[in-house]
C-alpha cells in the first residue's frame, strides 16, 4: 500500500512517526513495520477525553512490543482556538524531537481524504491550483523533511487493512462535531463524494499535483538563524507560494486574507510574528520586533540603503543577517 518511492526515501534514515492511536496513524504503524522501516513514534495528549489516557497506555504498549522509543507530551490546556493552537503544539513537539535527536524524516497519516477536505474548504474561500493541491507527500522543513506516506489512500482503504490485520484502533468522538469546520466539510461532503468517485479523485488530485509543479517556481530559501530570504521570482504567484510554504515550516499558516495582502502590500506583518518584505530583487522574511533603540548610525545606513523600517529592529540585533541584506541590497 506505501508507494516504493516513500519507501526509498525512508530506509535507512531516522524517522519519527507521529502517533495518536486513531484509525490513521495505527494504519500507518502496521505499514512501516510490514515494510521493515525503522522509526520511533511521538503521541501528543491534550487531556481533553478521559479515552486519551487509553491512546498513550496504547502507544506506549506498542512501542514496547517492536522495541522503538515512544515520546509523550501532555499539552498545556488550550483556553481559546483550539485547532491552530494545538496545531502548533503538536508541531513544535515533533519539531523539537527531530532537532533534539536527529530525525531525518517526521511522518504524518494525512489521507486521501484529509487532502480532499482541504481542496474543497480553500475552494470555497478562494484559491487557485497551487492551493488546491493542498498536501504534498514530500516537503523539505529546513532540519527535517516533513513526509505523508499515505496521500494516495482513502480512509476506507486504511480500515479495511487494519480489520484484515486484527489491528486495535481508537475513534476520536470529537471527529462527529460538526461545528468544526474540517468536520463539516468531511462528513457532509467529502466522504460521499470519494465513496462515489474515488478513483476519479486520485487522479485530479495528481493533474493537481502537475500543474503546480509546471505553474510554480522553485525558490532557493537561504536561512541566517531566523532571518529567512530568496530572490524574487517571475510570478506573485510562486512568491507567495514560496512564503506560505517557509512559513509553515516556523509553524505559522497565512490566512487567505493575509494571502491576498501579500499581493497588494510590499511589507506586511502577519500574525505580529513575523515581518514579510518584498522588495524590487528580494523577499525578506524575520520575526517582527518592536521597541529596539538602534544608533543613529544605524538608521542612517538602513536609510540609504532603503531597508524596510519593520524590518531594522531584528537586523539591528542580528550583525550577521544585517551584513547578509547590505550585501544583497548593495549588489542591485
């Protein structure tokens, strides 16, 4: 069921499964063991259902039994937006584990049907192909490359391997709330469309996948610490493309508003994290600081050169991403 170029890309590295004993990432643990791919496994408990402590007791009772290691993290309670904020949660957690012990690769049960639901809901608030594709299989994260073995997959197809195996499994009783948005697009529209056009789908879904690779530049991301940069491609479409994407790599998402911003706006401030810069030749990526008191000197440097203003707080506390946009800056 894994395709042979995921399974290349996985032997002989140090993968990192993310683990929460549903149905999807139990699937995908049978499937790397069935494979012989070695991995360990990292569970994020938010405390919310007494069912939870089941789910950690399984994953741990799992590692033990295929002797991989087994990372816990009980997530602080999370007062107001619940899904973003334990998105960021869960994603500096496995982050923190890649770094801290080397994994190459984290890997994620994303499915078919998860990459569906996201096509249908930027669909409905307005996108273009190369947001309609959604999910890739592959995506590099800087320090680890981010992978989803079964996107080619749908859901139905997971369990039924999983009953064939005997394998236990967990159902999250909040996936039925349908005040969440995810939730309502699933049940009341991707799921009985991919039981009646699976097929069909699979293969939109990899016309998708061409079209953004043929309507998309590739951009090379230079990094100096937390100060991000790339030189400015042909179409706004690939640099946005190109932002939205480093930017999900530091565990932030744009909104589609802040998308449309970026098209009207040479500099704008997003989420008060980061500061995003296009300038004539470049776009310049930092996080937003406020109330830095820079030398006259400085400012007058930054004037002449014409570096964005939001921008001088990070620099003037960075020498080396400084010395780094002079240089560019200089060179146009």
């Amino acid at each position: 069921m894994l395709q042979n170029k995921i399974l290349s890309y996985l032997r002989g590295k140090k993968n990192l499964l993310a683990f929460s004993g549903g149905a999807d990432s139990t699937a995908l643990f049978h499937l790397l063991i069935k494979h012989k791919i070695s991995f360990d496994i990292a569970t994020v408990n938010y405390g919310l259902r007494e069912q939870s402590k089941q789910e950690v007791t399984y994953a741990k009772e799992l590692a033990q039994e295929h002797n991989i290691l087994s990372y816990v993290l009980d997530a602080p309670k999370i007062e107001q937006n619940f899904e973003s904020k334990a998105r960021e949660i869960r994603y500096e957690f496995f982050s923190n584990l890649c770094t801290s012990y080397s994994y190459e690769n984290l890997l994620t049960a994303h499915h078919l049907g998860d990459r569906f639901e996201w096509m249908l809901m930027q669909f409905c608030k307005g996108a273009g192909c190369a947001e309609l594709s959604g999910m890739q299989s592959i995506q590099e994260r800087g320090y680890y490359t981010l992978i989803r073995p079964l996107l080619h997959l749908d859901k139905q197809e997971l369990i039924k391997y999983l009953n064939e195996i005997n394998a236990l499994y967990f159902e999250d009783e909040s996936n039925s709330d349908e005040d969440i948005k995810r939730n309502y697009f699933r049940h009341n529209h991707a799921t009985p469309l991919l039981k009646k056009y699976l097929e069909g789908i699979k293969k939109s879904f990899t016309y998708l996948d061409e079209d953004r690779d043929t309507l998309i530049e590739e951009a090379d991301i230079k990094k100096i610490d937390l100060f991000a940069y790339f030189k400015r491609l042909q179409t706004q479409r690939s640099n946005i493309f190109t932002i939205d994407k480093y930017l999900k790599s530091q565990l932030y998402m744009l909104s589609a508003n802040e998308r449309e911003l970026l098209r009207e706006k040479d500099t704008l401030v997003v989420g008060r994290k980061f500061v995003i810069n296009q300038s004539k030749e470049f776009v310049f990526i930092a996080p937003y600081i406020t109330r830095v008191v820079m030398s006259s000197e400085f400012k007058e440097e930054c004037r002449v050169l014409k570096i964005e203003p939001k921008l001088r707080n990070y620099l003037y506390e960075n020498q080396e991403a400084f010395l780094k946009i002079k240089a560019l800056l200089s060179s146009v």
